[in-house]
C-alpha cells in the first residue's frame, strides 16, 4: 500500500529495505571474491526512476532504490582496482502487471477510468509511451559486454525520457491553492 509520511507504517519500510538493500547487499558480499578473481566481473543493481525523481507516497520505495544507487557507486569504487564495473538500471513505466495495477490505483484515486490514467501518466513521460521489459532487458546485456568496461558508477534510466521532467500531482491530488503556503482560494 502507498503511504503518504504520515501515514508510514515502519513494517512497509522494513519489508523493501530487506529485499531491495539488504537482499541486494548480502547476495554481494557473496559474489565479490569470485568477482575480484575474474579481472572483469560486472555488477548491474535494479534500481529506479524514483532513486532520482520522487513520487507522493512512494517515500519507502524511494528510500530503498536510493540506497542501491548510492551503494552502485561505493562499490563501483571499492571494486574498480579489479576491474569489475558496477552500475544500476533505473526503470520508468514499463508494461508490466505491476504497471497495470497502479494504473488501476491512480484511476481509483483520481476518479478516472483506467484509460484516463493511463494518459495521465503518459503526460508525465516525455516519449508518451510506457517502456518495453526488453528494453531495460537490452541495457543489461549492454553493461555486461566488453563494450561497456568504461562505464562504472553509473545509474542508467531506462525511462522514456521521464526522471529529470518529473512534476508534483501522478499520486496525490495537488489540491488548489493561491500561493504558495498551501492557502485554498
């Protein structure tokens, strides 16, 4: 369930810290002294679009994507002298199950169809159209090719063009004011 802060319930929290960090971390640790031995391993962290760009109510998934961007890096540079590169992928709208239902959940919220919500978040991403599961697929078999030995430390956003046009309303109704104090008309 999405939560505004007030509303946070700290379980929400510790049920995607343990699976998108702490999951993440420990599989690390595991891998790291094979990765080392191999001269040119390759890390590639599932992040996301709201590492960079947050959402209403979204603030512990936010948290937790952050936190795999922000170890993308430390570890890019723990890793390096090995020659192991380590990058994230951060993901917009995809078509994905997960998609559809959040669609479905900000027409509920709204009070539009499912079609309608559909083209409100259209109108947040700048290719108007949601990402293909191949393409973020693609970007993966990208960074652990050769070609890509150069790249480390990186976040890449797979996104339609979407993380740095972000704006305020996808999922909370921005409620109508005269400035900026939050003062209804």
């Amino acid at each position: 369930a999405k939560q505004q802060i007030g509303e946070l319930e700290t379980d929400t929290l510790d049920r995607l810290y343990k699976v998108n960090v702490r999951g993440l971390m420990l599989v690390t640790k595991r891998l790291v002294p094979m990765l080392k031995k191999s001269g040119r391993g390759r890390i590639i962290n599932m992040s996301s679009i709201q590492a960079a760009v947050g959402m209403e109510t979204y603030s512990p998934y936010t948290f937790t994507k952050a936190a795999v961007s922000g170890v993308t890096r430390v570890w890019a540079l723990e890793l390096a002298p090995y020659g192991v590169t380590v990058n994230a992928i951060c993901p917009g709208w995809a078509k994905t199950a997960m998609a559809d239902q959040m669609v479905e959940r900000l027409g509920d919220l709204h009070g539009i169809s499912t079609e309608e919500a559909r083209e409100l978040i259209l109108s947040y991403v700048p290719q108007r159209r949601f990402i293909d599961p191949q393409e973020i697929a693609f970007t993966g078999l990208f960074l652990a090719s050769s070609a890509a030995g150069a790249i480390s430390a990186n976040e890449i956003f797979v996104d339609a063009g979407m993380a740095h046009c972000a704006k305020p309303g996808l999922n909370l109704p921005v409620p109508e004011t005269d400035d900026h104090r939050g003062r209804k008309p």
